[in-house]
C-alpha cells in the first residue's frame, strides 16, 4: 500500500466537480484531502478525514487544483525584447516575428533548448502549473522539428507537432510547397513524437484549405487536431476546428456568431489566451460571450518568446477575470477543469478521488485572492503525482 498524506485544515477547497461541493468549483470549507501514492483517495469535512501515514496543516489556506495550462510554445532560444519595446512604441504584432525565434532555435544546441525548457516548466510549476502542453513551430525544418518534439516529449507528457506554425523563411514564397513539406516528410519525422497537430489558421500564415491538409494529415497518422483561430481577424479557424472535431480552437478573439454556435454546438473547447492580447494590446476575447452561449472554455498562458512571454496562469485568471468578463469561479474553472477538456484529459484539473494527486495551495483564505491581489506571488505550496514539488 502506497503512503498516505492529509492535507487538512483547507479553510475553502476547489474540488472542481460540483457533486462534491457548492457550485461548479465544487466548494468544500473547513475541508481536507488525502492523497495515497499518486493520486487522491479522500477529499471531504476535515472531521471526517481518514487516518494517514503524515499530515500537512494548511492552516486555513485555499486548495485548488493545479492549474492546467493546455497552450505553450517552449522549446526555442533568443529573445524578442526589441520586438515587444517596439510593438509598445505603436508597432502592430504580426505573425511574421515567428520567424526571428526560428533563426536562434536552429542555432542552439539541444542541451540548450532543454535547458530553456526546464527552466520555464519549473517557472510555472512554482506558480501551479502542473500539467502543461507545448509545440514545436520554431525549427521548421523535419530534423528540427523532430528535434523539438523529442526533447518536449523527454518533459512533457502533452506535445503538439506546429510545424504548421509559418512557412519556413526558405518557403517564404511557396507557401504550397511548404504545406506538402509539413504533411509529407516532416510529419512522418514528428508523429511519433507528438499526440496533438496544430495550425495556425490566419492570414499571414495558412489559410483554411491549407489548415484543413495540415490536419487531415496529422489525423491519419493517428495526431488529434487543435487549432490556432481566429486572433488576428475572423477566419475559417473556428469552423475548421469544430468540424474536424479538434480537441480546441485557441484564441478565439474574433468571433461571429456562426463561431459562437459552432462551438456550443460541438465538443470542440475555445481556449483563450488573455496574456497575448496583454502583450500585443489587442483586443481581448469575450469569454462571457462564449459562456453565455454555453461553450467550454479554457484558460491558458501562450507562454512564447514573441507575443504572450508570461508562465503566471494566476495572472491570466487575474485578467480573464478584470478584462473578459468573467467571474473568478469561472476563471479558475477555465485554468483548471477547462484546461483539462481541451486536452481530453479527466485525471487532472480536479481533486476527487482516483484524480491525480496535483494540489496548489494559496497564502489566501479564498480562490478569488487570484483575482483579487493581482500580480501578487500567492502560490505557497505545490504537490505534484503526490509529491510536494514546491513549497515557500
């Protein structure tokens, strides 16, 4: 039998599953959960926890899941401090500053790129992080693009092949001949590296017919589609992503309301990324729009060299929550059980029995402290598989 631990003492506890607790956060007070091994065991009343082998005193703090952060882009080298000065100085964001992070990434070595890596999976788990899906797209080439997949895969449980990501600088003008290079020889080097193919569905980058052989590709070698929609401008993205069934479409900033039915309409979870139009001060998406129509929604960080260089998903639930519309419940439901759909995942992004043991603990009494004290380090204490990863 595996150990025990109780986490007791957890003056407001996110569950993320209604039946056991107020609302759709699941809301316990006054509670505890007891992990054994990897996973929970118990959560409930700490009066009626069961023993265990050790005790950990939450001493009145919120719990909550780990956060679920289901868009990254992490495997790169440089930087684009110049880039972002210049966009604040009244320069618009393109998709074509991609391309300045590819130069540096086929420049760098892979204990480079793994290094980099590491260094920002712990940056978000010290902040809850702890599941976490990244892409290529900064190779571009199939050997670099397989390189990126196989050193994402060495950390990462969730990799995307993004190859479609922009066509390489040497396909600037073939964009047709690169589309036959990312579904024919590049494929066949990144999908046994990869569960996820993604698209960016834009102008500047592929446009629908190119997206749609992109995905129907990457689905007949077995990868499920995501899709980067509609953040520039309104596009096919949505559409694209709902028929074809994609796990999600994200971003999602220029919706009409033929996007906001298909996506209440079918499984396909819209997954916004409030720290890019931070960074690129574009307009935000209208995540009550979509929650009103009934749509899932996810929250995740974008976490990229270019236009969203942020690792905080308390930070995007601090901004969801000021300029998205909405409430703190459902921002943290978005970053947590919302994150968890959009990577079809139902072991994480909760704390009910048989999850995984991922639980975050706040130097707050209440959840709603992400939104309330903005910017402020309020993760003190992570467990991760069980174990404590991260502790203030």
């Amino acid at each position: 039998m595996a150990a025990t631990t109780v986490i007791r003492n957890i003056g407001s506890l996110a569950t993320g599953d209604p039946e056991l607790g107020q609302g759709p956060l699941g809301l316990l007070r006054d509670a505890a959960v007891v992990i054994e091994g990897e996973h929970v065991a118990w959560v409930g009343p700490q009066g009626r926890a069961p023993a265990a082998d050790t005790a950990c005193d939450a001493e009145g703090r919120a719990a909550l899941p780990g956060f679920v952060d289901s868009h990254s882009h992490l495997v790169f080298a440089g930087d684009r401090t110049e880039e972002f000065n210049a966009r604040m100085s009244g320069r618009p964001y393109s998709a074509g500053g991609i391309r300045t992070t590819v130069a540096a990434t086929r420049a760098a070595s892979d204990a480079e790129l793994a290094a980099t890596l590491e260094r920002y999976v712990r940056e978000a788990l010290r902040q809850g992080t702890t599941t976490l899906e990244t892409k290529s797209g900064y190779g571009l080439t199939p050997a670099e693009e397989a390189r990126a997949l196989r050193i994402a895969a060495a950390r990462l449980e969730e990799v995307t092949y993004l190859g479609a990501h922009v066509a390489a600088p040497e396909y600037a003008d073939d964009v047709a001949g690169y589309v036959g290079l990312v579904t024919g020889p590049m494929l066949d080097a990144c999908a046994p590296h990869a569960r996820w193919v993604d698209v960016f569905c834009e102008r500047g980058a592929f446009d629908g017919d190119q997206a749609r052989a992109v995905l129907t590709a990457g689905m007949a070698r077995g990868l499920v589609p995501r899709v980067h929609a509609n953040q520039l401008g309104p596009g096919p993205g949505v559409q694209l992503a709902v028929e074809l069934g994609a796990a999600s479409a994200d971003h999602c900033t220029h919706l009409t309301d033929a996007d906001v039915a298909a996506l209440a309409g079918g499984s396909t979870v819209a997954t916004l990324l409030p720290g890019c139009e931070f960074s690129t001060r574009a307009p935000y998406p209208d995540a009550r729009r979509l929650l009103d129509a009934g749509v899932t929604v996810a929250l995740s960080t974008d976490c990229n060299p270019g236009s969203s260089f942020t690792s905080s998903m308390p930070f995007c639930v601090a901004v969801a929550v000021r300029e998205m519309g909405m409430t703190p419940d459902e921002a943290v439901w978005s970053a947590t059980v919302g994150g968890a759909a959009a990577l079809r995942r139902d072991d994480v992004g909760r704390l009910r029995p048989g999850a995984r043991a991922d639980v975050v603990l706040l130097d707050a009494p209440s959840h709603v402290h992400l939104a309330y004290r903005p910017g402020v380090p309020l993760v003190s204490d992570v467990w991760q598989r069980g174990a404590r990863v991260w502790h203030r």
